[in-house]
C-alpha cells in the first residue's frame, strides 16, 4: 500500500462561542489512499464540514481554532505537507492547486454579480501564469468534461445536419461556448451550477478534490448524474475524492473507504463493503436503516434514537450505550400487502375531497412593449382526484410542475384555466372572503423552513399568528394554551415558545412550521418538499410525525417530493409528473413495481438503493490499477 495522499492524526478542532467551548471535531484520525474516495457520513453537527475545512485550511479564527493534530497531504510528485504548520499565503498557494473543494451550497459560492465565465477564468489565473484568452479556452474545456458543454465533433454533426459551412459551423460553436461563459448564476439549474463548481474545482489539476454535500436538496436524477461525473472525473484523473454527505444510500454509490461521524468524533470507519454488510456502531446501523426503503414499506421508518441511547459522564465525554433489538420488533415491521389494499378500498368509499380538472397553469412571456406573447405551461391540463383521509404523492424532477400545481390549489397563484373543488366549493370562483374562510381548512408546509418563519418573530407567535388572523381563538392565554399543545404535539418543549427561529435546527423548525399549519384545524395540508434537505434520521422524525397527524386529525395530504423512495412511504397513491403534464397515476407499490412509462422507470433507477450487490457491482466496474 502506498504512502496515504491524506493522514489525519489526532484532528481537533473547537469553536469559542460566547463562554461556551464547542468541540466541533474531537480526536479524530482518518486516511485516505491515492486514487480512492473516502466518504465522511453523519448527521448535521457531527463535524464533517468543519473537518473539510481544516483540510483545506478554512477554518474560520476566530471563533475557530485547530488546537491539536496534524493534517498531512502527500502528493503523488511532491513532499508530505502539514497544513496546520502552513503560513497564509503557503496555503493560498496550496489551496486550489493540490487540494480543491465543492462547497454545499452552489449558489452561495459563486458571486452573482459576476459571470460563471469570469469566475472560471479568475481560479485558473489565480494558480496558473496564463493569458486570459488561455485560460478561457482552458475554462471550455473543464466545462465539456463535466457535460456542460458539448464535444465540438457533436455540435459540428448537428450543425452540418442543418446544412451550415465549415466557417458558419466554427462561429457558431465559438458563439455557443462564449454563450455559457457569459452567463450568471442565476440562469442556471441547481445541477448546472454544481457542475460549474466542479469544473472549477478541476481546473488546476488537483490531487485531492473535497466533496462536500454536493448532491443536497438535488433531484434524485440530477444527482446520479453529479455521482456519475464525479466517478468518471476521479477515475480518469486518476485524483483522490474526500465525499461528505449525510445519506450512506449516496456514499455506497462513490466510497471505498467510510467514516462514519458523530458529535465531532469517527466513531465507527472501514471499506464501504464491511461498513455495509457488518455495521458494528449503533450510530452507523441507525443511519441505515433511517431512509426509506422502496422495495417494503414498514409501519414507521427507524431512527437513530431506536438504536442507542446517549449521555455525557463526570469529564463531560460522550458516553453511548445500544439499544437491544430483534429481528421480530417494531423497526422491521413492514405492512401487509392486504392491509395496504384495504385501505386504498376504504379511501374510495370515501369520495373525493379534492377535485381537479383540466388545470392550466401558465407563466407570461413579454414581448417587446410589455405586451403577452405567449406562456410558458408550468402546469398543462392536468386532472385527478383525491379521497378524504388519504396521501397524494406528487413526484418528478425540478421544473416539472409540482410546487406551482400545489401553489395554484390554493389559489396562490391564478390558474389560466381548469376547475378545483374542495369540499365540494368552486375554488376558483370564490370571492376573497369566502376563499380566506377556506383556507383555514387548506393548508402548506414550504419546502425552506426558515424562509416561511419571520426571523424577527417569536415561534410562539409564528404559531399563533393564524388564530389571530381567523379569530379562531381571540383570548392570549388559550392562544398560548393552543401553542403550548402544538408545540408538544410535534416534539417540541412549551418553554422554548418565546426563542426566535434561527435558534432551531432544520428539524426543529420544519416540526414548528407543521405546528402552524396545524393551528386552524385543517383537512387538507400541501406538504412542498418538506422533507427535501434535512439529514436521513431527521427526514425519518418528520415523515413518522407527519403520519402519526394524520391518523389523529383525519388529514388529507398532497406530499411533494422528487424522491420516490419518501413519496412511496407517505403515499397511498402517486401521481408522476413531466414538464407541467401527468405521466401516470395509481397505488404506490404499483407505480414502483410496474411503471408503465419511461420517464418513471427513470426515477426509480435514480434512487441511491445503497445495497450490497450495488457496491460490488461499482467496485468490479473501478480500474484494475486502483487499490
């Protein structure tokens, strides 16, 4: 085995806030081979990014600080180098150059103001002494080996179809790639802008590539592709790949190596194949078994809180005890194919709550003088019903039509046409304060937690404020009874009311965003990608909790999600949509079983599944020459 290209020893790395003294990394040693990927896996908090970041040198001081440890970087045609004992501009020249990183948050890396191309240009200038007309052909070519831009030979036989000359072909493909470069950030998808970050992070041949979350909150389809270029990149660059994220479904489809991470410390790490077929940690069974499984669906999803319990000793050390299961308890518990049809009989005899026919919605085009030219169909005569008491999953990728579908039922934003009853009411013929009286019985639950709560608002009264706005409850002391109740309902103490949203985790205030969509009562609640960002074993408390309210109020629930596999939990019935029009409809396990269309299928093979016969087959599939 050769000399690891990364060794971390003894990493600690602690946060002075305030007159507490966070330990975000503790004590943890990691490594990582030439030309193998080593995935970081745990929950928000355990210290992945943090330990990403003293590795690329980044570590924010102050509050920050590495106390104790080396982080040791061998390149392939160079000497071993700590980081820790590097000045400031040693690591600027160091950084980008030998080790590069792709941030989790796209948008936020990139400046808006400036042009993806600009930047692009401005990272190769910066490690390389290059013209800049150099460095924006160089720019092109990292943007064609992540498929943003295609190979000239294929534009040149697209181009000669269309019956164009050899010099008309040359300024076109020149035309399309300075096109690209000249575009913002905002111009483009989610996955458009992450294969810009990679591109980026490729463009000074780096040894060592840090992948952190690079996949988050993407559609299930996109992210294969990230994956899919990440594996080709690493593999043909012959480059060594550091992957974080907090779903081990994602890191069976890119590791060799796992480390699993918990409250700043590797509490359980190995070859991906051992990690996944002998789990010895807790920790590391409970982030198994937390995300959904599409090929049975259990009564209620495991999380990490049913495979061990935690606390802290006299020196204030983590102190972690497992939890005895069997093969017979309540986690393996799947339900009944049976019991499953039943309730798709009893839902309808029910009758529809909801009715939909032939909706379109449409985005204007404006011409020159401001007039209407056309629209853009986000939503395109699309029809379905659904029973009282029942989960409508709506699944497809981004831009297909989902958030504006469950934004039009609510009348948010107007439909150029079609029909919408509710409880037997025209939705769309109802005058304003009739249509306010309504949507005490419709609810939402937005997909961003902490963009639909006012900041500057308690929770308390985040909660409360639709029983003032409906009068439901005019007395402030059963307003705080009926918050203090909603608050426990959804796993949250009465006390903590009066703090403010950015003192919550994502979990806690997406459990604080159902509490008020739960204030008035409703029948119906519009669940937008609610679950989208938050890591596995959180996603498992929210889908559980959202399940648990439904058997105890009688709710009805459309559930919006790109991923199947959540969809196919939550749901008695799926819809899949494609580019604004209904693909196919009908009961969950036949959707996943026996799609009838294409693009379904497609969604299914997306889904990280993380089993064993997956990883062997990745591992068989890797070069001879990689360890």
């Amino acid at each position: 085995m050769s000399e690891p290209i990364l060794d971390v020893r003894n990493l600690s790395v602690h946060f002075q806030v305030e007159d507490r003294l966070i330990k975000a990394v503790d004590q943890i040693s990691l490594q990582l081979q030439p030309g193998q990927t080593l995935g970081i896996v745990g929950e928000s908090g355990s210290g992945k990014s943090v330990t990403a970041l003293a590795v690329m040198g980044l570590v924010p001081s102050p509050p920050g600080k590495i106390v104790s440890g080396e982080i040791r970087l061998t390149p392939p045609d160079a000497d071993p180098v700590d980081v820790c004992q590097l000045t400031t501009s040693q690591m600027q020249a160091f950084r980008g150059g030998r080790v590069a990183m792709i941030f989790q948050e796209p948008m936020s890396s990139l400046n808006p103001v400036y042009t993806c191309g600009f930047q692009m240009v401005e990272a190769i200038r910066q490690h390389q002494d290059i013209s800049k007309a150099a460095a924006q052909q160089r720019a092109i070519a990292h943007l064609k080996e992540v498929q943003l831009l295609p190979e000239d030979e294929e534009v040149c036989t697209e181009l000669q179809a269309q019956g164009m000359g050899e010099g008309e072909i040359t300024r076109e493909i020149a035309r399309r790639q300075q096109a690209m470069l000249n575009r913002y950030p905002h111009e483009l998808s989610g996955g458009q802008i992450q294969r810009v970050m990679i591109a980026m992070a490729i463009s000074c041949n780096p040894d060592l590539l840090i992948a952190d979350e690079p996949t988050t909150a993407l559609d299930v389809t996109v992210q294969a592709t990230i994956l899919d270029l990440l594996r080709d990149l690493r593999d043909r660059r012959g480059m060594s790949l550091v992957f974080i994220t907090h779903d081990l479904g994602i890191i069976a489809e890119i590791a060799d190596q796992v480390a699993v991470m918990y409250r700043g410390q590797v509490v359980e790490t190995g070859p991906v194949l051992d990690i996944f077929s002998h789990p010895q940690h807790p920790y590391t069974k409970g982030l198994m078994a937390c995300r959904p499984q599409p090929a049975h669906r259990l009564r209620r999803l495991p999380t990490v809180a049913d495979f061990m319990d935690t606390s802290t000793d006299a020196d204030g050390n983590l102190v972690i005890v497992e939890k005895p299961h069997d093969s017979t308890n309540a986690l393996t518990e799947s339900v009944p194919p049976e019991e499953i049809e039943q309730r798709l009989q009893a839902l309808e005899q029910q009758g529809p709550l909801l009715t939909v026919e032939n909706l379109q919605v449409g985005y204007p085009v404006r011409g020159v003088f401001g007039n209407t030219r056309r629209y853009i169909m986000a939503v395109n005569n699309v029809s379905f019903q659904i029973h009282a008491g029942e989960t409508f999953g709506l699944v497809g990728e981004s831009g297909c039509g989902k958030t504006t579908l469950g934004r039009a039922l609510l009348r948010l934003i107007k439909p150029l046409g079609g029909k919408i009853w509710f409880d037997g009411k025209d939705v769309l013929g109802l005058k304003p304060k009739p249509l306010r009286q309504l949507r005490r019985d419709m609810q939402i639950i937005f997909q961003d937690p902490f963009s639909s709560l006012d900041p500057r608002m308690s929770i308390g009264g985040a909660i409360a404020e639709p029983l003032r706005i409906h009068k439901v409850i005019k007395s402030k002391r059963h307003q705080q009874e009926r918050v203090a109740y909603l608050l426990e309902r959804v796993g949250l103490s009465p006390d903590c009311m009066n703090r403010y949203p950015h003192e919550f985790s994502g979990g806690q205030r997406q459990r604080i965003c159902i509490a008020r969509a739960l204030a008035l009562n409703p029948k119906f609640i519009i669940c937008d990608e609610s679950v989208s960002a938050l890591d596995v074993s959180v996603q498992a408390q929210v889908l559980n909790l959202l399940k648990e309210l439904q058997a105890e109020f009688n709710l009805t629930y459309i559930f919006i999600s790109h991923d199947l596999a959540v969809v196919k939990f939550m749901s008695d019935r799926i819809m899949v949509m494609n580019q604004g029009k209904v693909e196919e409809i009908g009961p969950a396990e036949t959707i996943y079983r026996q799609p009838q269309q294409n693009y379904t299928r497609h969604l299914i093979n997306a889904i990280p599944v993380g089993s064993l016969e997956r990883i062997q087959e990745l591992q068989a599939a890797r070069p001879q020459t990689v360890v």
